[in-house]
C-alpha cells in the first residue's frame, strides 16, 4: 500500500478514536460505490456491536436519520467525487457534528472537499490493485475494528490486505476462461438474475445494476438467496438465467440451498463459487470476508467478457453523463 | 381494533419498557412479510435513536449479528407462523436473551410458540381491516415509540390506526378502475419494474417479488427511486414498464425526481401517488407514515386486476408448497 493512502487511512482511524462514544456507523453512496459498502457493513454486524448501515445517499439526506450526530461516524464514497447526493449528504452530516471520511478516486474533488478525512483509492488504470477502492476500504475498517476493540485477527486482516493483488490477479486468470464462456453463451439473454447473500450480496447487487441494466441494457434483478424461497424462485423456468454466487463466509448454506434448488429447475446457472476461489495465503478466519471483494474482480471478468460478445462496450450510456437528471 | 389484540400488543409493549437499556430493534421475517417491516424500519430511523434493522430470517440466523443479547427486541411475523427460518431465528434471538415479539395470522403455530409475546392478526376473510397486519404492527411500533419517548404524536398515532380501515376502504374503492385499465393493459408484459423510496419501499418491493414474481410467473425487480440514476435508468426504454410509487413522507422528492425522469423515456408507466390517497382524517404530520401501507392496499387491486385478466389466479404456484425446498 502507498505511503498516501497509509497516511490518509491512519488519520481517520486516528480521528474515529478521538470520538469516546460512537453510536452508529453510516455508510453513504449511490449504486456501485454503494454496493461497494454491502460486504463491511456485513463483517460490522458480525464483528461489532455499534450499529453500522448503509444508504444510498438521497435517502439518508432525506430520511435524514435521529440517530446521526457528533457521535457518529460518516463513511461515503464516490469515485469521480462529484456525485451531488453523495457530496450533499456528507456535508450534511458534517454539518452535524458528525465524523466525516470519504474514499474517491480524485483528490481535490466535490466530495473530498466536503469530508474532514478524505482517502484515495487507485483504479483500473493502476496495475497494482493493493490501492484499489475494496481493499482501501478493507484496510479502513479492520484499522477501525481494530482501534475500538484491539485483536490479531483484525491486525492480521489489516496486513492480509498487502497480499490481496496476488489473490485479484490469480483468480482474474483462474476465471478468464469461464468468462469467455459466459460471455459467448449469454450474450442474447434478454434477462439475467443475479443472487448471492451475506457479504457477497455487494458485488452481485452491483452487478445487476451497474453492469447488466447500466452497462449492457440487460434487464436484471439481485436476488438475496434467503428471500429466493418467499417469492422469486416462482420465477426459475428453465430458460431463465441466475448467476450464482456462492460464498465462504457465514451466510454459504443460504447460498448452497438456493443454488440446489435453482439447478433443479434452471439450464441456465452460471455459479461463481467462492470455494474454489484461490485465496493463496490469507487465513483461514479471514477468506470468507476477503473472498467477497474477490467475487467483485471474477465478476469484473465476465462483464469485461459480455460486453465483447455483445459489441456493446462497458463504456457505452444513453442517458448518464449525457443530460441534466 | 379487538381486545385481544390491544391486550397482545400491551403485554408486548409493557416488556419493552422493563427493558432497561434497548441497544436495537430488530426486524425479522421473510418476503412478504419482511416487507412488511420496511415502513416501519423507516418510521423507527426517522423518529427514534435506537438501531432499528430488517433481515430476512436466514440471513439474520447465519449472520448473527454481535449486537444481539438481552438488551435486543427482535419482532418476527409470518403468516401462517411455520415459515422454518423465521421460527428459526426467533428461537435463536429469545436463546440469547432478546426480547421476542411474534406476529402471525395463526395462534398456536410454531412461531406463536417459539416466541415470548405473540400478537394475532387478521387477514383477507376478514371484512373490519383494522386488525390486519401492517395495522396491528403500526399499533404495536407507535406504542413501543411513545413508551420509549412519550409525546403526543405517537399517542395520536396509535389512535390513527382505529381510523385505517375507512382510509383502505375509501382508496380500494377510488383506484378499482385504475386496477383493471392496468389489468388489462399490462397483461401481456414479461418485465415489470417497480420503484419507491423510503416507507414505501416495502410494498413496492412486496409487489415485485409476492405478485409479479411469485404469483404471477412476471420477471421483475424492485429499483429504489435513489438508486435509479446510477445504474437502473439505463434500462429506461419506451417499452420498458415501471410502477412508480410517489410517497407523501419525507423521501417524497426522490420519487419526484425518478418520475419525473422515466416518463421522458417510458411509454409505460403506472403512477401510484400517495398525494391523491384520500387520507381522511388522518392528522397531516402522520399521513406519510401511514399512505406507506395504503400503497399496499391499493397495490393489492392492482394484483387482483392483473391476475383476473391474465385468467392465472393468484394462488396457483409451481414450487411453493409443493415439493422440500
């Protein structure tokens, strides 16, 4: 990890110690930068005792939450840093009194201006993915375990995060492959599901949204596997397609018993299993947390793959960018 | 409302004020009914310091949240009080400690039976929808509010809920012609969006994955009016329907701005404007909370009007209740 984001995640960490009584933890953005909070929110339930939650950001500006104060912690993101309601709602919250720490891509943007602990994360435009936006936050929240309540595992994870280019670039080869198929058998797929659960339910969510229906034009929906049986999975036919993603971490028997049922009934399962997944040397406590930032990368690869088959770039927007909204 | 339920909901509430110290409120429940949860989730976080949070019971069951012990309230429902997760999880949170509160349609079911106060609520053979379950649930978190916080607003609000029934009626009755000319026009469709925002979420989600999805074999997702503008918008075509709920609480602009978006580029949109609602009497600071829930009721004409013209009832099913799962 470069030495600028080690100095910019240590003095937010350093400034969430300074606050004696935290009451909750806010994560705050919008669609992918959103879903890129689903996998810490998750390992805060399970680690922590201070409620931690996400939004996406015009809802906490306009919900405006009771609980937000100068107890609480602010973490937004946005990788441009000009996404208004993600910059508004950030100087909202610093407006009262709460601690605010953003990640962005630009440094010197709207929403880096409008943060007392702004850090910032590299893209794909970097080789080395130990400075990207998953791991930069990773890095933020087990330094932030790890100030509130002291452990080796959280100071194991906080090094672990040094070793996780090697696991990115080991199972972006593993899965080139695979993806080439999927690209080349779902390219006419007029719909495409997606499902996952605990922290692995980031990465698939953003996949629907963000790759599928934003950058494809491919209708799509996540599906959290534990609400497939009360509902969705009256949806499964045969010629319907689900990408399945199974996870390592606590919530896998959701996933296992989603798949086992959706395979039954669907020709048209694409699983992604974070068991086979290459984790190289991270330990054994901490795969499942770190396996969720990697089924981000995987899924990364098939997108790269479908929009090849389709001649319809990740690039390609109809109204984003291109009007007022 | 029914003396047995004002004596459930007092014993339940009566427990909450001996709970000295409440360091969150969960909600648990799985697909219909853990949207039925959603406004709720919402009136908690908008009125009230304490974390207030929805799991689908498996996810809640594996996940495990740290915070859970004997200072939680964990209120569960299922209708028929068998859904397994559910019964489950209600178990494992009163194991711990936390205080259980059950509301089911069925008194004597297994999750009657699993928890420590169960409440009983009435369902469709009932005429009187007073006692029904968003209406008892709304009882049961007022009261919890003005025990926790007693203040005239949430005593008016438990009364507001005596006054719900005329206010469903009055709305069944004004959109039954909207209902059918949606029937009948959409019927033929193979995608559905829905989108909301804030307490309105709920039955917009509960109407993608109950109606569309499980009752009526309709591809489906459920997009939040926040969410829409990165990433979901690009899906926006002329032939591309949208119900689009328009709330009266505070996240009203969101669903304004989505609106007012998708009508440029969609031919196909059913508008639900909670603005047009005959609220009755209900006092002008408790009408966004409660339209939340008359957008259920009215989103059910839409389901019974969609299901008569497309001649698939809304109880036939492929796999539920048919086969293990």
């Amino acid at each position: 990890m470069k030495k600028e984001h080690i100095d910019q995640i240590n003095a937010a960490v350093e400034a969430v110690k300074k606050r004696k009584e935290i009451n909750h933890f806010y994560f705050v953005a919008c669609g992918g930068s959103m879903a890129l909070f689903k996998p810490v929110e998750f390992i805060m339930d399970c680690e922590c005792e201070i409620p931690a939650t996400v939004y996406t950001a015009n809802e906490f500006i306009h919900r405006s939450p009771k609980a937000l104060n100068e107890n609480s912690v602010v973490i937004s993101c946005s990788m441009r840093g000009e996404t208004p309601e993600t910059v508004k709602a950030t100087k909202i919250a610093r407006e009262k009194g709460a601690l605010t720490i953003s990640m962005s891509h630009v440094v010197g943007s709207s929403l880096w201006n409008a943060c007392e602990y702004p850090i910032h994360y590299d893209w794909l435009e970097e080789e080395d993915m130990t400075n990207h936006n998953h791991t930069i936050l990773y890095s933020l929240i087990f330094n932030i375990l790890n100030a509130i309540s002291p452990s080796d595992k959280y100071a194991r994870a906080c090094r672990a995060v040094e070793r996780m280019d090697a696991v990115f670039k080991a199972n972006k080869e593993k899965y080139k492959e695979a993806a080439k198929e999927f690209g080349s058998k779902y390219k006419k797929e007029e719909i495409i599901y997606t499902m996952a659960s605990g922290g692995s339910s980031g990465p698939a969510y953003s996949f629907a949204i963000c790759i599928l229906m934003e950058m494809q034009w491919i209708n799509s929906s996540f599906i959290h596997a534990g609400e497939y049986f009360h509902g969705p999975f009256e949806i499964t036919d045969s010629d319907v397609p689900f990408i399945i993603v199974k996870g390592i971490d606590q919530t896998r028997p959701l996933d296992e018993r989603a798949h086992a049922f959706c395979k039954k009934f669907s020709d048209k399962i694409v699983l992604i299993d974070a068991a086979d997944f290459d984790m190289k040397d991270i330990d054994e406590d901490l795969k499942g947390y770190f396996a969720s930032i990697v089924v981000g990368v995987v899924l990364r690869e098939y997108a790269n793959a479908l929009a090849e088959f389709r001649g319809h770039p990740l690039t390609v927007r109809r109204y984003m960018w291109k009007m007022e909204y």
